[in-house]
C-alpha cells in the first residue's frame, strides 16, 4: 500500500475546494446570463443587488454569533480547568505545538463521541466535545480529535464555509425572486421572442440551487479530509485520529442537535445520512486514508 504524505493531501484537499467554489461562481454565472436574457438587463441587477443585500445580512449575523449560537443550541458549559485537566492539557500542548492562541473549552452532554469547532478567527475560537467523548476516548485519541477540530480552527474553515454560504444563498435567493416574478409578467411578442432564454432561465433557476448545495455538501466533506491531514501535523500521530474515527463509527449512542450545527462536528451526528446529503465523508474512506499517512 502507498504512503502519501499529509502535506500532499492537505494541498490536493485545498485545491479541490477551491475548485468547487469556482463551479459554484460558474453556476451563479450561467443563472444570471440566462436570466438576462430572458428579462430585461436592469430587472436582473436590481435581483443581484437584492440578493446580494439578503444574503450577506443573514450570514454576516450567524458568522458574529455563529459560537453563542452553536454553544447554545446543544447547551454547551464552559469546561472546568480543574475537572476537565486532560482536556485542557491536551489543547495546551496543541496549541503550543502549532503556534494557535488557545480556543476557549465547552462540554456538551450526550454519550455519542462527537467534537466541534466555531468561532470566526484563532482569537475567536471556541472547541466543544461531548462528555461520551470525554468518558470512551483514552488520551491519544481524544488529541487526535482535538487537532482535528484545531485544524478547522487553522484552516479559517468557518469563514471559508460562510463564503459558500453567501455565495449558495444568492443563486438560492435569484432563483426565487426570478420564478416568483413569472407569476406577474404579462404575455407579449417581444416577450415570445426571448421564450427560448426565459424557459432556460427557468430551468436554471430550479436546477441551480439543487446543484450548489451540492457543492456546498462536497466542499464541506473535503474540509473534513483537510481537517484530518491536518491534524497529523499537529500530533504527528496519525494512529491516535484513527483509533477515535474507529471508535465514533462503532458508537450507537444518538445525539440530539439541531442539523443547522451538524456540519460542525467531526463526524455528523445523524448516521442514517446517504454519502451525497452528508456535510461528512464516510468514516470508513477517512480511516482509509489516514492509514496510509
């Protein structure tokens, strides 16, 4: 079996993602062509410009509080430093080890193993496990999903995953605006002379937000990977990740969140979710690869 080093699967995961984000650009596009076509060009600015607005205003309030709002939705409580020593002691010395201000701790109840990291910058941060975490993983796994959740923190992965988010809301809020304004155009002969454009426009416009949440979901599963490699840099121990992704594939315990903070944890809460609709590639290809670091 090949080795690959967790440098090159760091690098290939990053320019992967950064494919998809220009196939979501190339998406967004093709949508407003089409819809310029079909209507006129000062009708389809005035949509960009009102997407644009919506969108960003949304996101912009969940990327300031995406951790109050993450931690209090899954009632997180701030770790205690004395009853919680190896928790704080495995992030100190990760955050040593990788030159990172240290992230503040929480603890979620639940006995499913579960992790995530929020916060919009290092100095922002926040990493919250589940007490099943605490209570199943021995030291060196429990650091492998430290540096797993770090690495996220590393990476600006929050704030790489609020750019999709903006950019999906606005093929999502075009396409709305642009269908729900059929219901008021009224027929005429210039009007069957674009027909051609108009029923691409609508086809686009239906299709387009099923195809960048799409991407949305593959790009959010290659951050994972990223994560993953990652965090073998920090620990330089890849069996310790390993072991814990063994143990959470094999844990039965359910874990009650709201699927708006799914995407955040190491691994999704929800088991049942099929490969295509799931913010997390399969446990069992993760292992694989981190195997053959």
């Amino acid at each position: 079996m090949d080795r690959i080093s967790f440098h090159d699967q760091i690098t290939r995961n990053k320019r992967k993602s950064v494919f998809l984000i220009f196939l979501v650009f190339v998406v967004l596009i093709a949508l407003g062509y089409a819809i310029s076509f079909a209507v006129s060009p000062d009708y389809f600015f005035f949509i960009m410009i009102a997407s644009i607005v919506i969108s960003i205003s949304y996101i912009l309030i969940s990327y300031y509080s995406s951790d109050k709002i993450a931690l209090a939705s899954v009632g997180a409580k701030i770790a205690s430093p004395s009853r919680n020593r190896q928790y704080y002691n495995s992030v100190e010395g990760l955050t040593l080890a990788s030159g990172m201000p240290m992230p503040k701790l929480y603890i979620m109840p639940g006995k499913q193993i579960n992790a995530f990291a929020t916060g919009r910058n290092p100095a922002k941060s926040v990493i919250c496990v589940t007490e099943g975490a605490l209570e199943k993983l021995n030291k060196q796994e429990l650091e492998g999903v430290l540096a797993h959740e770090l690495s996220h923190i590393a990476n600006y992965d929050i704030r790489f995953m609020t750019l999709i988010a903006v950019l999906v809301g606005m093929v999502a809020i075009i396409s709305q605006i642009f269908l729900r304004s059929l219901w008021f155009r009224s027929g005429s002969r210039d009007d069957k002379g674009k027909g051609v454009f108009l029923l691409i426009g609508i086809l686009l416009a239906i299709l387009a937000p099923i195809v960048v949440k799409l991407v949305q979901l593959a790009i959010s599963r290659k951050r994972e990977y990223t994560a993953d490699a990652t965090a073998v840099k920090f620990t330089r121990y890849p069996p310790g990740l390993t072991s814990a992704l063994k143990k959470i594939k094999n844990d039965s315990s359910e874990l009650k969140v709201n699927k708006a903070v799914a995407p955040l944890f190491i691994s999704s809460p929800f088991k049942n979710l099929k490969n295509l609709s799931s913010t997390h590639p399969p446990i069992g290809d993760r292992i694989k690869v981190l195997e053959r670091m």
